[in-house]
C-alpha cells in the first residue's frame, strides 16, 4: 500500500535530546507506508513562550513555524501530544484576527498527532512491541484532554502486556517550565507519580510525550530505578 | 534566584507535610464520588451544556436579572442593599446589627471574601460560624482550606485535640461525638443570637427567591431561628427562572459531593408572613460587587460563571499537593487561580495563575465548563507583560526565541548548549545544575543534549 506523503515536525526536545525518538517516529511511519519529509528551518512551536506568558514571543515562533510548514504539502505529523494540540488549538487562536489567521487555520487542519495519524489517518498495521517487558503507559494531558488521545495509543499498544497504572490519566507535574519555577510542586507531584509507577512492577514506561517523559525518567534515575522509559514511536518502530 | 514567591513560599511549607496529604485524601475521595453520581446520568453531557448557558446567559443579562431580583426579592418584603466593595459591605452589615452582640453564621465565602468576621468582631460582635467545617475553622483561629470542605487540610485526630483543648471536652476522634459536642453547643446560639447571617448559594430573579444548599441543616436554622435574616449574595450568584435553578442543583451537588441532591436546599423568599409559624421579622439582602463588575468586563469574565462546586480543586494536581492555604485566599484552586486575581488586582496575586501545570483537567471536569487554563493563559500574559516574571526568564525567553526563529542561530543554541554542559554531564546526564536550572535538577537527572541533533542525522543520511 502506498501511504501519504507526510510532513514530520520532531519538536524542539526530540531534536536537541532525544533524536532517537525523531529516528523511530520516521521508521514507525515508513514502516506505516508513509513517505516522509523533514522541512529544514522547523525549530520550536513555541509552547513554552505562551505557557509563562510571552505571547508575543510565542507568536514569533509559531509564525516561523506557520511559513516553514505552510511551504509543504500533506499531512504535518507530530510525535507530541502536546505540541500537536498547540498547533491544532492555539495557533488559530493565537492569530485570531490578525493577517496570519487563515494560513494558520490551514496549517492547524493539517496537523495530526503520530499515534492519531496511525491509527486513524492510515490505520496502520503495525503494533508496538517492548520485546517483552511489561509496560504501563502515561497519558500525557495535552495529548489525553486536548486530543482525545488514549484510544490510539490503546489501540497501537495491542499485544504488549500493559500493567493497570493508578492514575494514568493524571498530570505528572511536568507543565513546562512550571517544573523549573515551581521545583518543589513539580516534584511532590511527580514522586506521588512515580510510586505509583514503582508499584505497578512494570519494567517500562512508555508515553506519547518527550517533555513528561524526561521529567519522569530524571525522577526515575535519580531514586535509582531499574524502569525503562520509552516514547510510544520507539515500540514502533526502528530507532538505530 | 526571584521568583513568585507567594504562592511558592506558601507552597513549599506544605508540600510533604501532614496538612499536604490530608488534602491529597479528601480531594481524591471526592472526585471518586463525583464520577459515581454523574456516572449513574445518563445526560451528564447535556446536562453540562445546559448548565452552562443558564451561567453564561445569566452573566450577559445580569442588570436585568438583578433589577428584577431586587423588584420581586422587595415585592416579597425583602430589603435588598448593593455593596460596591468590602468596607461598604462591612458597613451595611454592621450597621443592621446595630446593638446585636450574638450572630450565627452559616458558611458564606463572600463573607471571607470581605473579611466580615474580623469586621464585626472589631465591632464587639460575637460571630459563631455554624457549619461544622467553618466552626472548626474558627476554633482553630484557622481559615478554609477548600471552598465546599473547609477543613479538608485536617485530620480527624487534630480536630479531636482541638476539641479538647479549646472545648474541654474529652479526646474523641469519632465524627458522630464531635458532631455532638457541636450541635449541643451550637443549638444554644441559634436560639440567642440576634441575627443569622448566610451566603447564598443562587439567587432566582422571577421570584425574588434565595435558595441554600447545605448539609446539615444549620442553614435553615440561621435562616429562621433569629429575629433578623442577613443574606450575602455575590453579584453574579443569580439565575432568571426556577427551571433555571433546577438544571443547576441538579448538577452542584453531584458535581460538589457527589450526591444526587444536597441533604437540605432551603428557599427563603420574603421574610416570615402573618400565618408563618416562624421565621425572621426581617430578611435583608446584601448583593456584593467587590471586583465583580470588573472581572465581568475583561477578559476573564467567564470565571463568573462558576456555581462554587470545588470539583476543580479535587481533579487539580496542584491543589491536591498544596490545599488552600497555598493560594493565601478563601478562593483557592483553579477557580481561585483566575477569581482571586480578577476580584482582588495583581497585586500580590498575580502569580496564581502560575500555580497549574495547565493540565486541563480543571476544565474537563466543571460542571459549567469554565475555560480555565485559557484564561490563565490570558492571566500569565498580562503578568509578564506588566514586568512582573524573573528576569532570567525573559532574558532566556527573548534568546530562546530569536534562535527559534533563525535555524543557523537555532543550530548554534543547541551545539553551545552541549559544550557548555560537559563539565556538569556524567555518562550523558546532569545531576546538578546552577542557576535557575537548578529547580529541575533539585529532584531530577537531566540528559545531556545529544551529540547528534536529529536534524543533523536526517540530513546525513536522509537529506536530498
Ligand atoms: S470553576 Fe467550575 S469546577 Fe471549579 S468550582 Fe467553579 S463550577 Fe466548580
């Protein structure tokens, strides 16, 4: 089957921390049929400007990011829930009334969530695997709430032996750079989090966001956990 | 390193404290409950809907609805007075009680809003609140800690010690004998105080009609025992018709409590008629403005259509690990988070709205499904553009987005911060960081940058 021609934005923490993920989400989507373009010049959405109250600044991004996708074709395809939702919801919103709306109104149409746009757009074939180890999986909330994200991901994960995770649909104290001006919140959060995780005896977490997952993984690291943490693209597909 | 030091300074002394995981409990069993009752409806999402455009409807018509609350609540033998702000709520209030010296109390948040209790106290007028949780509040010279549970934050056995050291009676942790000891005391100052004083929970315009929702009782008893009847209504608290009403406590009390209907929902309209066996004389309706005509006019207007159910305080992460005392007023939460900015300026309130990880789920669970983290969106900007965020932010801020927006500079900003890590980095992870990165390494490891952006890798292996 010959699958569409996509457009990949890796998102800013894929592409400077973990380029592995960028790697599998390729391969995930190739595996998938897809054919896959990187537009050079992506950079960042911008969320994190928005989300401490640069609004401005958050516009220059998206801007940015607005010219360099709406130069492309096909499907934009995001391995990030949240970055996804800012491009699906807030990009219209934040050009509201101004010259810039329509183009991203257009863009915003074309984006999907990778999980989303395998299971939905190309219903794919291809399922995770976690060459056997027992897995729970973190619903991040942009990705859950915004999106409506815990049916693909459910769907992609058939066939792994998944652990119940307490709590699996709630924050885990990341919230941007809510983690940096907050440290003790943040991280009383994420304890509760990852005892929960601890205590479900998986010997990996897998998620659908970079940015939720690094927080959890420094957590895990840092108690001296065994758990794995992985992103839902690298059960998928082949990240080396 | 500067930071909104309010809400954190608060924050932190809670965190991981008894008081901290008390809260986490009682939030937890609440949003277990809610989900049961909305569960067993199955109109729970209609039912929101409406809700929501009876709270939206009521807020783009509130001069008309209030005018004819006011006619009717007046027709009804009410006296109904308007209170801009605080001190001239304070004022009106006082000056009804003239020559009072006992006021039973059942909960009101406005009435903590405005700081009533102190006010009158000043004024040498016993205040005693009446509600279970508030009168364990004020036993403990405490304030509340949840806007339906006030005493959220305690444990039973601290309420047990606070019984016996200010009561002197002897240390029970059982709820039923706390409970008594309140009601044999509390009895005898429904039936000596000179006036009761209540909030509102919804006003009903077509009728002039206040209605009450409680659960034990002591509201109906503030409200009839005593001569005189002071009811607090925030502004906004009002709806144009009973069918309107009905969609709403149909919602509150499951979305509150989780019960079907709240044990007791009182309505007072007009005070005691000739062939009434009880009731007060007079019936006095103070409605409160106090920031609200503001809110209403900007951009957060929407917050007003709040019916005080506290279902986003039992869902939010942040409350759930801080309680209410973290957010320093009686509005805590995500509603308190964009209410009490709105209601009492930025100053020094503008940092709530940076007490949420912007999760969600504080809109995903309002029964009238306020757009909260839009709005605090909307709060954060008008904080930073009034100056008032750390400067390491904006500075890093203004340099994250100028790389962003130029790829070679984007490029540059990765490779410097790779190099400038190595001397913190072990195997390709930082334990300690300085500088404001410092927050997030205080409990966290944190990957050095790869050696090879993916952008990097693509165009070396995949690149045209
Ligand atoms: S904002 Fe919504 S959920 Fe929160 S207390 Fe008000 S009505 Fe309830």
């Amino acid at each position: 089957m010959a699958g569409p021609q996509v457009q990949l934005v890796v998102t800013c923490l894929v592409d400077a921390m973990t380029p592995q993920v960028g790697r599998a989400t390729v391969s995930a989507l190739e595996r998938s049929g897809c054919r896959v373009s990187f537009p050079e010049g992506q950079t960042c959405c911008g969320q994190p400007a928005m989300n401490t109250g640069h609004t401005e600044q958050a516009r220059e991004m998206a801007a940015h990011m607005l010219d360099v996708l709406d130069a492309t074709t096909g499907p934009v395809v995001v391995p990030s829930g949240s970055c996804a939702e800012m491009m699906i919801h807030h990009y219209p919103r934040l050009f509201e009334g101004t010259e810039r709306e329509d183009q991203a109104r257009r863009v915003a149409a074309r984006v999907r969530e990778l999980t989303q746009f395998l299971v939905d757009d190309v219903g794919t074939h291809i399922r995770a695997s976690s060459d056997g180890a027992r897995i729970v999986y973190h619903y991040s909330c942009h990705g859950l709430r915004g999106l409506g994200l815990d049916r693909t991901a459910d769907r992609l994960l058939y066939g792994v032996e998944r652990l119940p995770l307490d709590g699996d649909r709630e924050c885990c104290g990341f919230g941007g750079l809510f983690s940096i001006e907050m440290p003790p919140v943040s991280a009383a959060i994420m304890d509760a989090k990852l005892d929960r995780i601890e205590a479900s005896e998986a010997e990996m977490l897998v998620g659908g966001d970079v940015s939720c997952l690094l927080h959890l993984q420094g957590g895990l690291r840092r108690r001296g956990s065994p758990v794995a943490v992985k992103h839902i693209a690298e059960l998928l597909g082949d990240g080396e | 390193m500067s930071q909104p030091v309010g809400f954190l300074g608060r924050a932190a002394a809670i965190v991981g404290s008894e008081e901290g995981a008390a809260v986490d409990r009682g939030a937890r069993q609440f949003t277990l409950s809610r989900s049961l009752a909305l569960a067993e409806l199955p109109i729970a999402d209609d039912l929101r809907k409406r809700a929501r455009a009876i709270r939206l409807r009521s807020l783009a018509n509130l001069d008309r609805l209030l005018s004819r609350f006011t006619d009717e609540a007046t027709a009804a033998g009410c006296r109904v007075h308007f209170a801009g702000d605080a001190d001239e709520a304070n004022r009106i209030v006082a000056g009804l009680l003239a020559g009072s010296t006992l006021v039973a109390k059942s909960k009101s948040m406005v009435s903590e809003e405005i700081g009533l209790n102190s006010h009158l106290e000043s004024l040498g007028i016993d205040v005693v609140e009446t509600d279970l949780g508030e009168y364990i509040t004020q036993l403990a010279g405490d304030t509340p800690s949840h806007i339906i549970a006030p005493v959220l934050h305690m444990t039973r056995q601290q309420v047990g010690r606070l019984f016996a050291d200010k009561l002197g009676v002897e240390y029970t942790d059982d709820p039923i004998r706390l409970n008594r000891h309140t009601r044999e005391t509390l009895r005898g100052v429904f039936l000596a105080a000179d006036a009761g004083i209540s909030g509102v929970n919804m006003a009903i315009a077509d009728t002039g009609s206040l209605v009450l929702v409680t659960n034990e009782g002591n509201g109906r008893l503030v409200t009839s025992a005593p001569k005189v009847h002071i009811a607090l209504l925030g502004m906004e608290r009002i709806v144009g018709s009973w069918d309107e009403a009905g969609v709403i406590l149909e919602t509150l009390a499951r979305s509150a409590t989780g019960q079907r209907l709240s044990v007791y929902t009182t309505v007072i309209t007009g005070p005691r008629r000739p062939q009434d066996p009880d009731g007060p004389d007079e019936v006095h309706v103070v409605i409160i403005d106090n920031g609200r005509s503001d809110v209403l006019a900007g951009e957060t207007a929407e917050i007003l259509a709040c019916i005080r159910c506290g279902a986003c305080l039992n869902v939010c992460p942040v409350f759930r690990t801080v309680g209410g005392h973290g957010y320093g007023t009686v509005y805590s939460g995500p509603v308190g988070a964009v209410l009490t900015p709105g209601l009492m300026g930025p100053d020094p309130w503008w940092d709530l709205p940076y007490a949420s990880t912007l999760c969600g789920a504080c809109e995903e669970v309002c029964p009238v499904g306020i757009r909260i983290p839009t709005m605090l969106l909307h709060l954060r900007e008008q904080a930073a553009s009034e100056g008032r965020l750390p400067g390491w932010l904006n500075r890093g801020m203004r340099l994250y987005t100028r790389a962003a927006v130029e790829p070679a500079r984007w490029a540059r900003l990765r490779r410097t911060a790779r190099r400038l890590s190595a001397p913190f980095s072990v195997r390709g992870w930082i334990r300690r960081l300085p500088g404001p990165a410092r927050g997030w390494t205080a409990s966290r490891d944190l990957p050095r940058p790869a050696k090879t952006s993916f952008a990097e890798w693509w165009r070396e292996h995949r690149g045209a």
